[in-house]
C-alpha cells in the first residue's frame, strides 16, 4: 500500500481552530481536512439538523412533480411506485410507496425482475401499468436515461415522474417531472443525493402542502439512512443530516422490517458501518438471489410478526449469496492467473454460468486482489451483463463511455456501473476497455493508497480524544474514520497471529514511555515477522473500543504496517 499523509493546514488556521474550539492540534487538524474552518461550521457538524436541509423546492420539476401526484391524488388515479432491485431502489420504492398511502389506496409497487427486465425502467412494467390501469409512474433510482421507455409509455397514456441521481445523457425523457440534483440545468445546492434521497425530498415538497416539516417524516429516515450507506455516496452536506438522525430511527424506533433484521444479527445498537455489512446486503440479497420484491414487502410490513417471517427469508437469500459470491470469486480468480502472462491494467473475466445477482460482489472482491479496474460478465438471456467496479481515483464510467461502441447499455457512477453487450462485441470490447484503461489511468492509481490524517504519538490517545472522534460519526465518503500514523513503536514481545488460518495479528505495542495499547490487525498475519524481536516499525490504524468480560479499552486497528 502507498501510505499517504494529508498536509497539515496552514498554522494561522490551525491556531485559529484551537482558540475558537479550544480542541487540541489534532482536532483542530482533522476538522480543518474536511473542510470545517469556522466555529459556526463545526457546530453544524457536531449538532446535525433538520435546519441543514434545503428547500425541495429548489429542485427542477420539484413543483411539477407534486402538482401531478395531487391531481392524481384528487382524481383517484393508480398510481405505481417503480425502482430499482438494489439497496437504494427497493428502500426507495418502500418510502414513497408509504407515503403515498397515506394519502391514498390507489397504491401499488414494482420492481423489475433483474434476470428477465434488467436495470431501469422496463417496457414489461409499463405494459403492467397498463395492464392494471395505473395512469402514473413513479420510477425512483432510475429513469432518467429512460428516454424510449418514457415515450412508450406516453403513447400508452401513463404519466412518468422520475427520482433519479444518475448522471442524465444528452437528452432528458419527456416525463412529467424529472427530479435529478445531477441535471445540468438543476440548481439544487447538493448534488450528491442517493435516490430514496431524491424520494425524500418529494415527499417532504407534498408534505410541505399540509404545513409539515421534514421532522414530522422522521420515521422514513431509516429507509434514507440505509441507502445512502449502501449506495456510498458522500455523508457530508444533507446527506451527513439525513443519516445523523436516520440512524438514530434504526436504534431507537426503526420500522418493524429493520426491527427483524437487527433482532436476527443481535446488536445493540448500530452505526453507519453496521447498516452497510449487515442490513444493506440482506435487503440487496432478495434482489440478487430471488426478486426484490421480497425486500420491499419486508420494509412495507407493519406487522412484527410477519416481518420476522420476512426476515428469516431474507436472512436466507443472504447465506446462498454469500456461498455463490465465494464459489465465483474463487472461479474468477483462477481464469485470471491462467491469463497472466502479460501486465494487464485492467480485469475482464467471463463466465456464462456465474450468477449475475453476485457479479458485482465478485467484481469488488478481485479488486481485493488484483488492484484492477474491473468487469466481471456472465450470459443475459442472448446478451452479455456485465458488473464494473474500479479503483480510488479512476472513473470507470467515462471509460465505459469511450468503449460505447461496443455497448449495447450501460450506466452507473465514476466507481461502479452496469452493462451489457452482445456476444459477438466482448473481445474487441475487452481490448478496447484494456487500452483505454492502460492509456488514461495514471500507474500510481494501480497502488491500493492509504490516506493518513495525522501522525500522532501513542501517549496523545485516550478517552479524551476517542469521545470527540465519536462525534465525527457518522462516517463515510467525505467524513471517514480518522485514520493515524506512530512511528517507531515495539511490541512488548507477546505478538502472535489469531484467528483462523492465523489471518489475524494481535500484540501489544509500546512507544517512548510505559504506555501500552493493544493492536489487532485483521488479514495482517503474514507481517508477524516485522513485529517479531522488538524490532521497531510504523503502524497505520484507526482508534477503536475493545469490550471484553465487561470491560471497555482503547485498542488501534491496524490497517497496515511496515518495517
């Protein structure tokens, strides 16, 4: 790994941070790196708020949008919530869906079915729609590439709004409204909204029409805070808000599908982290092994008991993607060792039996090992799909884009995307997506980096310092965990590998004076040497709390180490 320090802020500012806060150097230096330079900033973001929020109204169509959903409200019209089948789509669907019930009956979900319809919006949904006499679509996640779609559905006489936070094409569907902060010709101030994001903001516009304010749609919070971890977009702005007291909603009165899921994984209370590696792959795992209508159904539920059913299902679909993802990845890592004889910038690997629900998870683990760009494809009825993941600093999407010629569709973000083309174009796609990648990506990127705040001495750490980081939370791009570098520490001479396989590494480190702190190094025991012999090395890590037979210590995390 390239460890990489931050540069430390300018010494007026620093001084001034210190004074205003009365924080300590390294405070004053981790607030500073994000962006925090005033006290009236660092009060927003220790005190989240729903003053934090902007106007929904500053969305272009935003007025439209509710105009249409209050006509069809006042008519009695059907109205079909749609959305995508991960994470972000099927919470989503279950917010707006909610909602709207609210108001009316005339409610209904769909969520297309990922191995027959495919991402985004379908002509098999729209035809649903007319089938069941719904006269609008309310499509979230998706939509705003949807250009045929849309006028398909236009000829059909159904109405589409779109909630979407894709980036758009050139051309923008003629749907009723389309809501998405990344339009070009969209002032919303914050850009970075995941899709249940975009539905919340819908939502808080109709609900401004009955004089309520987005504190009195807290409850939905839950299903916000869970996409935006999912979809990784940036905890900074209103998404920092949004989660801040979503989060506060799963621990403290979440709605009776979250409830299920956190009484099957048994934690008391959970962070940002715990919804991304614990709830978000069990409501993306019905999507990906069955259909995701199974998650929606589980997190429209009122009913504890048969949410708990719901769960158990879903509890389920995620053993079997766990055990495929595994299978996969270790298929795709041999093909990928009998093609090595020449350096490769990026990773392609095909299969025709591998399951396209997992592709995406596989295409993240071989990063894990081939620190690659990479697409990983599988057969789609008489197409090829394909999942793209990159690395830190190369954007995928724009490469895809510059291999378009070979693509039948494709969309997604700068870090992951989706695509699919037919048989015949893979290998000269594949050649093309290698020399676009070996010709536009600079080597270094090539390096998993590991970013460090700050260099600090083990005796600076104590519970002082880990409760002021605590408020930092909740973490995520644009605010994650303070990373620290010491250098030239020892162990006391206990250190040894745990774990199975002995993965793990775990000693005790000591630095200048008495002070001892314990070290857990998760996947680092092949560094056991560099620690051996009271040798001294450098250490990167995060501060974290170690509960053990009832009692509560400071240990580091280490996230890497060198001689």
């Amino acid at each position: 790994m390239r460890w990489t320090i931050k540069p430390k802020p300018e010494s007026t500012k620093l001084a001034i941070m210190k004074k205003a806060l009365q924080v300590d150097d390294t405070v004053a230096t981790l607030l500073l790196q994000r962006g925090i330079d005033t006290y009236e900033a660092a009060k927003t973001f220790f005190r989240p708020s729903f003053n934090d929020l902007h106007n929904p109204y500053l969305m272009k169509d935003m007025d439209k949008a509710v105009s249409r959903i209050e006509a069809a409200i006042e008519n009695n019209e059907n109205i079909l919530v749609y959305g995508d089948y991960d994470v972000d789509g099927t919470t989503s669907v279950a917010l707006m869906s909610s909602y709207l019930k609210t108001k009316t009956e005339n409610v209904a979900t769909y969520i297309p079915d990922r191995y027959v319809e495919g991402y985004g919006v379908s002509y098999k949904g729209i035809d649903f729609a007319e089938d069941n006499g719904f006269s609008l679509i309310i499509a979230l996640d998706c939509g705003v590439k949807a250009i045929e779609k849309v006028a398909y559905a236009k000829g059909k006489s159904i109405d589409f709004i779109i909630c979407d936070h894709h980036r758009p094409g050139d051309k923008i569907p003629e749907a009723v409204a389309v809501l998405d902060p990344k339009r070009d010709d969209c002032a919303y101030p914050f850009k970075e909204l995941c899709g249940c994001g975009v539905g919340f903001k819908l939502i808080c516009a109709l609900a401004e029409k009955d004089e309520k304010t987005p504190e009195d749609l807290v409850e939905y919070l839950d299903l916000v805070a869970t996409a935006i971890g999912a979809d990784i977009v940036p905890i900074v702005d209103e998404n920092r808000a949004l989660t801040y007291f979503g989060l506060q909603v799963i621990n403290s009165n979440p709605r009776p599908g979250m409830k299920a899921m956190i009484a099957e994984v048994k934690k008391d209370e959970l962070t940002i982290t715990d919804v991304v590696f614990i709830i978000a792959p069990r409501i993306n795992a019905a999507g990906r092994m069955k259909h995701g209508n199974h998650a929606v159904t589980l997190l429209t539920e009122t009913d504890f008991n048969l949410a708990a059913e719901h769960a158990l299902d879903i509890d389920q679909y995620n053993t079997d993607r766990r055990e495929t993802d595994k299978r996969i990845t270790k298929e795709a890592l041999v093909q990928i060792e009998e093609n090595s004889e020449q350096e490769r910038f990026s990773t392609v690997v095909y299969d025709e039996n591998w399951h396209k629900g997992v592709i995406g998870i596989v295409a993240s683990r071989l990063i894990e090992t081939y620190y690659r760009p990479t697409l990983v494809f599988t057969k789609s009825g008489n197409k090829l799909a394909a999942s793209a993941r990159s690395v830190k600093g190369f954007d995928v999407y724009n490469a895809l884009e510059a291999c378009s010629e070979f693509i039948e569709q494709f969309g997604g973000h700068k870090y992951a995307a989706g695509l699919t083309l037919l048989p015949e174009n893979y290998e000269a796609f594949k050649t093309k997506f290698e020399s676009v990648v070996k010709e536009s990506i600079d080597p270094k990127l090539l390096t998993p980096e590991l970013k460090i705040d700050s260099e600090i001495n083990l005796n600076e750490i104590d519970h002082r310092l880990y409760r002021i980081l605590s408020q930092f939370a909740p973490f995520g791009p644009g605010n994650m965990t303070p990373v620290f570098m010491t250098q030239a520490i020892k162990d006391t001479g206990w250190g040894k590998c745990v774990g199975e396989d002995d993965k793990h590494l775990r000693f005790t480190a000591t630095q200048k004076a008495n002070e001892k702190l314990v070290c857990i190094g998760f996947g680092l025991g092949d560094k056991l040497d560099i620690i051996k012999d009271k040798k001294s090395f450098n250490v990167v890590y995060t501060i974290d709390k170690n509960h053990w037979n009832g009692n509560i210590s400071l240990q580091l995390k280490l996230k890497d180490i060198k001689a």
